[in-house]
C-alpha cells in the first residue's frame, strides 16, 4: 500500500505543482493614474467583481505611468501583476512619444468603453431673450456648418495628450471640418476655463461632468461621442449624426507580461468574459459615466490595437499635423 501511495504522489505532482504555479494569492492590476479617475473606477469595478469569483483576490494599484510601465516590464509573467491601461499606449507608438509601445505588453482583454461628450462654454447666463421667446442654445450641426464655411473660426481647448489628441484629429477629419486649437496643461486647466472663461470654447468633458455643468448653463453640451444618446443627456444628439457614424471613447483593457503564456492568458480571459458578464458590475459607471462593456480577449484584442495602430498612422499622414498638435494659442 505504502508503494502505491508513493507512485501515485509522483505521477499528481507535476499537475500540482502546476497549478500552483498558475494560482496567485493576489492579483495586482497595476492602473497608471490617479485615485478617482476613469482608470481607477474601472479597475476597481472589474477587481471587485473578479475576487467575488473565488479563487485569487484583485487588488488595484494606482502609480505613474513610467513605474506602472517598469513593474509590468519586470514582473513574472505568471499573471499576478497585470496593467489596465488605455489606447493611449497606441497613441504613443504612432506619434512617437512612448519610451515602448503596447507591443511590449501582452494583450489580455479589452473590457470597457466610455464616451465622452463634446460641450462649448456658456460664459454665463444667457442673455434674457425678447418677451415671450426662448434663447436658442447653439447646436452641434450648427456649430459644424460654420466651421465648414470658416474653418477654425471655432477653437477646441485640447490637452497635451496623446490619446485625446488622436481622438480629436480623427473627429474633426470624421466631420470634415478644422478647429483652432487651443493647449492646456492638464484636464483640470482646461476644465476650469470651460465652465468660467469665455463664451465659444468647445471642448472634451466626461458624460458626468457635462450633466452637471448644463443644468447650471455653464455648458452647452453639443454632442455625445458614442453609439447611442446616453440616459443623463436626453436630447443630445450622437457625433455619428454629423460624422459618417463615428463613434469613439476612452477604452480601457488589461495587459500583462510581454512572456505571458498563452495558457495564463486563456485563463485570465475566462475570468474577464465571467466579469462582464456579472450583472450591476459596470451599472454605477454607466449610470454616472455611460461606460460600456466592450470585451474583446487575447488575439481579437492584439488586433484591434494594430487596426488602431495602422488606422492613426494613416491619418497623421493624410492630414500632416506635423507641428500643429504642439500650437499654442
């Protein structure tokens, strides 16, 4: 008996072994940005519902980019350290300002999508219309006809971004039409000039934000960047309405090791298709923010970013944008 006890140990132990080599205690999802922003939200959606599975536990951790993009470079590819990032790693590729490219990591799942809406500063209160006569609040189609007749007789304040500025060459190509562009710093700079500076300023907010801003007539809000008119913003008509049917978003997905074997890779996809699937695990998100799940796993998700990657690499070549990205104004 003692023999056969012993034959049977060793023929389950490389199986054993095995597992626990796939098995983490904890997975660390490692978001480059801030606590609050849509990288952290999303990230900490998906953590929660993937430990309420069972098995290894999700934990979010927020550091900047340059540590994010260093702990992913040297971490084991075991898949217990992994990135949720956006298509800003493509954006770095195609412009040139990336220290590597999203071909460095290991494609995993692309998870959500979260439109954006497109808004023009109010600059107060409107002015009080004649008796008996509402003020007529500009329109997107209207604000597109003008700038097809004048172009950059409109000016879009656009941060120094890489992701948000490929999305805006796209849109304004996709419409046919050439904005002034105005540079900010940051979100908060450019931000706060929407809501207090002048009247005309047209501009990228979050669905929230934009919300809460047209109920107090500090912004107009124009046109919502993706498929559908977002519960929150009634009335407001899609950027695909004037634009061929374009839609566009931030999307966020997860990336893992470089050397990830494919079979770690298949079974942290399974976990993300069962995440997505969880019902109310993105209802906060969608509700505040209109995020949407957009799941796309392992080689469907590799495409998808080289299809952006050539798409974008086109565009800059039809459109030359050479210096005007960097105008300041």
């Amino acid at each position: 008996m003692l023999v056969v006890l012993a034959v049977l140990a060793l023929l389950t132990r490389p199986n054993e072994v095995r597992t626990q080599e796939l098995s983490c205690i904890t997975v660390s999802i490692i978001v480059p940005s801030a606590v609050g922003s849509a990288g952290d939200l999303v990230g900490r959606a998906v953590a929660d519902a993937a430990t309420k599975l069972g098995g290894s536990a999700f934990r979010v951790r927020n550091r900047p980019r340059d540590i994010a993009r260093q702990l992913i470079e040297d971490a084991a590819p075991n898949g217990c350290t992994l990135m949720l990032d956006t298509q800003i790693q493509v954006a770095f590729e195609v412009l040139g300002k990336g220290k590597t490219d999203w071909r460095e990591f290991k494609p995993i799942a692309l998870l959500t999508r979260t439109p954006m809406a497109i808004v023009l500063s109010a600059g107060g209160p409107p002015p009080a219309a004649p008796k008996g006569e509402k003020p007529e609040p500009p329109s997107f189609s209207g604000i597109v006809a003008q700038l097809r007749e004048k172009p950059e007789s409109v000016t879009f304040a656009l941060v120094e971004d890489p992701l948000e500025q490929l999305l805006f060459l796209r849109m304004e190509e996709s419409l046919g039409v050439r904005f002034r562009i105005r540079s900010y710093p940051s979100g908060i700079s450019r931000y706060r000039e929407l809501v207090s500076g002048p009247a005309g300023l047209a501009g990228f907010v979050s669905l929230k934000a934009a919300a809460a801003r047209i109920k107090e007539t500090q912004l107009h809000v124009l046109a919502v960047s993706g498929a559908f008119e977002p519960g929150m913003l009634a009335g407001v008509p899609t950027i695909g309405s004037e634009a061929g049917g374009l839609t566009f978003g931030i999307d966020h997905g997860l990336f893992g090791p470089r050397d990830m074997p494919n079979d770690i890779v298949k079974s942290l996809t399974e976990i993300m298709q069962k995440v997505m699937e969880t019902r109310g695990v993105l209802a906060d998100l969608h509700n505040e923010y209109g995020t949407e799940a957009a799941l796309i796993t392992g080689d469907g998700f590799a495409r998808y970013l080289e299809n952006l990657a050539a798409d974008w690499g086109e565009m800059i070549q039809r459109q030359n944008n050479g210096g005007r990205l960097g105008q300041k104004s």
